[in-house]
C-alpha cells in the first residue's frame, strides 16, 4: 500500500492546487478549446512515439514509460487517442501516426493468455476501421474477437479474465477470476459480429454481461472487482479485490468500468436491463458522499484515509465518457447525467489536472492511479486517462450540435 507520508503529500499538494483552480478557472466548459489543447500536447507525444516506434503508457521516476514489449492491456490506447485526433482534425499525421503504432501490436491479436484483447484492438484499429474503412483492419478485428471468444466458458457463462498458473493471480486461490473491467472488452465481439455475420461473438458478450450483472453488483450497485468461479459447476467461490482497498470496498475505476460496459451493452442490444444497470451505477457514483467538490474520485470510494487519498483522474474520464452515452438513452436522467459528465470534464480541463503544454512529459492529464495494492503508477499520467477524456469531449462535442 502507499505509505502515508506520501498520501498526506498527495493531498497538501491537491489543496494548494484545487485552491489555484477555482480561482482562476472560467465559469464555462470549452470543448474546443481543451480538444486542441489535447491536439497540440500530442503532437510532441506522436513524435516521441514515431522515432521510438513504441507506445507510450505512463511516467515512472520522471521518465517516460513505454508498453511493455511482450503483450501490454494499455497498447491500444495511445494509437486510439491519434485515431480520434484525427477525426477532429482530420490531419493525415494522426492517422499515419496510429496506424503505424497499432501495427507495433498486430500479431498480439493471437495471443490466447490475455482478456484485454478488446481494450488493445477496438481502441486502436476498432476506431481506425469506423474512419477509414479499411478491410485489412477488418479482418484483424474478427481474429482479435476469435480469440477473445475462446477464453469463454460456458459452465460459468463468462470469459476468464486472468489465468491463475503463474504470476501474482496464481497466489490468490482463484479457479477462474472474472473482473469487472472485463465489461469493456465485449465491445470488440459486438463489433465482430456485425462484420462478420456470426452471431457467435456476440452471444458470448451477451452471456458474459448477464453473468456479470448478475453476480458482480451489490443492492446499491456497487460492484465487486474480483468474482471467482467453479470452473465445471458456474458457482460463485469468492468476491475479491485485486486493484481496491478491500474486497467489500468499490474500487472507483471498477465502477467506471462497469458504468461504461452496460452503456455500451445496451446500445448493441436495446436490452431494459442494461440500460436499468448503467443508471443505477451511474446514481451510485453521483449520489456517493465521498465524492469531492470537484468530481474526480478518490482511487477507492472506500479507502480509509479520505480526504488524504490520491484521486484518480482515468476513473473520472471514463466515467464522464460513459455519462454522455447514457444521457442518449435514459430520457428521465439525461439532464443529470450530462450535467455530471460536463462538471467532472470542466475539472478535468482546469490546472489541478490538465497539464500545462510541453510538461508531464505529453501526456494530457495528471493525477491518475493504476493500482495502489500493487504499489504501482501512483499519481501519475495514464494514456487510457487520456483516451477517455479525448473520447469524452468528442462525445460532448457531438451531444451538443444536435
């Protein structure tokens, strides 16, 4: 865990910071202006990108950290950011720019150990495909979701999230852990059904959000991170934590995650359910006592040492993402939603976390948090943080000239 000194560090410097803000910030939200913010920050982060020809993921001992080499959950999200610079541009360089970087990661697409295939592929050539069109992505997209569908079983009726061979998952006595972040791979097999005509992928994303619904959420839907099943009779063993404070807490991104992954369930399938589940996540986060002021929650809504706990800035982004797609299909929420989305975007946008141009070594955002447990990227720039929040203002930029 992080040790106190430097919580109560983290918190000194969010007073002083958040203090300066509100002081300074306008009354207004400009979309425009915080999307070409985000445009002339990445411009030096594709350059960096291109000549290393490897993906940026975070900073680490104030130095830039690339994705791992081998296979890495968050490769996909900086080749998705250009993708989505580009549609608001339409400048050749970002789409140069992540199609050369996805092809970094194309033959990962086979690789059966890794859930996260719907994170790395429909991020980056899922986007690339929506733009341009291009077969040869389209092809690259029904292997991602065959081999994502084949971690499915249906025993239990989802697909495995981690194996537990080896590693810190074989240490926890899992058989066949699912977490919640898994919601967000389905969109791949959703995708791979429409191009491909089968059926199957999206059977399975269907299976896997019911399971979920159904065990992941407590009353006030809250969610779970970790549920572990019997791999042959389906039943529940345990409900863990592996990123949270505890395994009765609720991890802040988990419940981005699960917000976001019934949104988009529902506007593949138009199921009540979905969009019953989505709201309901989406009035426990508004509605939570220990949200800040500001809108950005703290890592963990349960973490014990609230206010002296870091914030995570990816779980308000996507959060905020999601809201402006739920605003679309929940007629009685909408005002409240996109209202919510619009304040956790206007902080965002402002100097307590939005970085100032040429520092935070490019990235957009500050102040996100990877996992606290694992004493790993602690108050530092994520690139899905920075994918989120482009994609949230392009939403909203979309929400409001309608």
């Amino acid at each position: 865990m992080i040790d106190q000194s430097k919580k109560i560090t983290i918190a000194l410097a969010f007073t002083i910071a958040l203090f300066g803000c509100n002081a300074k910030q306008g009354t207004e939200l400009s979309v425009e202006k915080n999307l070409n913010f985000s445009v002339s920050q990445t411009e030096f982060m594709l350059e960096k990108a291109l000549s290393a020809q490897k993906n940026p993921r975070t900073i680490e001992n104030d130095h830039l950290r690339w994705t791992n080499k081998g296979f890495d959950w968050t490769e996909g999200f900086f080749p998705g950011t250009c993708w989505y610079l580009y549609e608001y541009t339409g400048d050749e360089k970002w789409k140069t720019g992540a199609d050369s970087l996805q092809g970094l990661f194309e033959n990962h697409r086979f690789l059966p150990r890794y859930h996260d295939l719907g994170f790395v592929f429909n991020c980056s050539y899922g986007n690339g495909l929506r733009l341009t069109g291009e077969e040869a992505y389209k092809d690259i997209l029904i292997e991602a979701a065959e081999t994502l569908s084949n971690r499915f079983n249906p025993n239990v009726g989802s697909i495995i999230s981690w194996n537990v061979d080896k590693g810190w998952q074989s240490k926890r006595g899992w058989e066949f852990p699912v977490i919640i972040d898994n919601m967000m791979n389905l969109e791949l097999l959703f995708e791979a059904s429409k191009l491909s005509g089968d059926s199957k992928y999206k059977e399975v994303a269907i299976a896997h959000a019911n399971t979920t619904l159904k065990n992941h959420f407590r009353e006030d839907m809250s969610s779970y991170h970790v549920i572990d099943y019997d791999s042959i009779t389906g039943k529940v063993r345990n409900k863990h934590t592996a990123q949270g404070y505890s395994h009765e807490s609720s991890w802040a991104r988990g419940q981005a995650w699960g917000l976001y992954g019934f949104t988009m369930c529902y506007r593949y399938t138009k199921n009540p359910e979905y969009l019953k589940a989505a709201s309901k996540i989406a009035d426990f986060i508004i509605n939570n006592k220990k949200i800040p002021e500001d809108r950005i929650p703290y890592w963990d809504y349960d973490a014990p040492k609230i206010p002296d706990e870091p914030r995570d800035a990816s779980a308000a982004a996507t959060t905020a993402s999601a809201l402006i797609e739920l605003s679309q299909y929940d007629n009685e929420g909408k005002k409240k939603y996109l209202k919510e989305a619009k304040a956790i975007l206007k902080s965002l946008s402002s100097p307590a976390y939005q970085a100032v141009k040429g520092e935070n070594h490019h990235f957009i955002l500050k102040h996100s948090v990877g996992s606290i447990p694992h004493n790993n990227e602690i108050d530092v720039p994520l690139n899905y943080a920075d994918y989120y929040y482009v994609e949230a203002l392009l939403r909203l930029k979309e929400t409001t000239s309608e």
